[in-house]
C-alpha cells in the first residue's frame, strides 16, 4: 500500500526537479570569481562575446543610481569595437549592468524575482555594491539595437535600463 503512494510522490519530486533544472544551472552559472585571472570566454552571445582587455578601443564610463537610472542611458558603438565598461554604482543599494537583448533581460529580471540571492559570474554582468566600481570587457560583434539592464528585483521594472545602438562599420 505504501507503494502507491510513494512512486507518485517521487515522480512529482521528478518533475518538480527537472522543471527547475535549468534555474539551478543557471545558479551555478554564477559561481564565485576565483582569484587567477580566467580565460576569455569564446562563448559569442547575440549582442557579442567577452573583450580582449589588451585591445580595447574605447572605455566608456556608466554610472547607476538609486533613482533607478543609467547614466547614459543611451550608447552607440560601432561594430567590432571592445568597449571597456567602467561601471560605478554611487547609490545606497546593490545594483547590476548587464548587457543583452531586451527579451534575454526580461526573462533573467523574472527569474531574479524568484531567486534573488543568485550570484552572477557572467562576462556580460557585473554586480556593483554601493559605492564600488566594477569593469566588463565586451566585443559587439553584431550590429543593432541591444540593451543594459539592472536585474535586481523592481529595478528593471522601476525603469533601469539602458540602450546600445551598434551601428555597422
């Protein structure tokens, strides 16, 4: 008799893991940076792939806020170009730049709103603690319209988003 029971039970357990499967991926996907210097991804993403640092064609400055704004809110660059992102945060709270497309952004701020302790160790991402500064290193391989966004749950939402227009060569 208990059997019956039991094989339901392990079978919703099952599903329920496999259906979050990709959530916890996504978790260990943000693995702690360790202290060597790692090797670029070759990883290339719709909006571009990781920058060599040593070819850098231009440093753009970005600054976030607790008002929930990028400054600039607005980019262009040409493709191919290396961006070197310098990113500061100056408010009170934790915010993020991370770079996609709008669909990518949308899908990842709800999923922030159900795992919002999830540590992000992207090339693409950095997380910036009050007062900080972080740095991303980012190849536009592609031209058209991309975005930045904070993911941390009721930023997006609140309107922190940004835009990057590559233009072609």
């Amino acid at each position: 008799h208990s059997m019956n029971i039991r094989y339901p039970l392990m079978t919703a357990l099952m599903l329920a893991a496999f259906s979050t499967a990709s959530a916890w991926a996504h978790g260990e996907a943000h693995g702690k940076k360790s202290g060597k210097p790692a090797a670029l991804n070759p990883e290339e993403k719709a909006f571009g792939k990781q920058g060599d640092p040593k070819r850098i064609d231009r440093t753009i400055k970005v600054d976030m806020n607790d008002k929930m704004r990028f400054t600039p809110a607005a980019l262009t660059v040409k493709q191919g170009e290396t961006i070197r992102f310098v990113v500061k945060n100056s408010g009170k709270v934790m915010h993020e730049f991370v770079l996609g497309n709008m669909a990518e952004l949308k899908e990842h701020a709800e999923l922030m709103k159900k795992f919002p302790d999830m540590e992000h160790d992207e090339p693409y991402m950095a997380h910036v603690p009050p007062g900080k500064t972080e740095t991303i290193v980012w190849q536009f391989t592609k031209a058209g319209e991309f975005h930045f966004g904070c993911l941390l749950p009721g930023h997006f939402e609140a309107g922190m988003v940004g835009k990057v227009n590559v233009t072609r060569r």
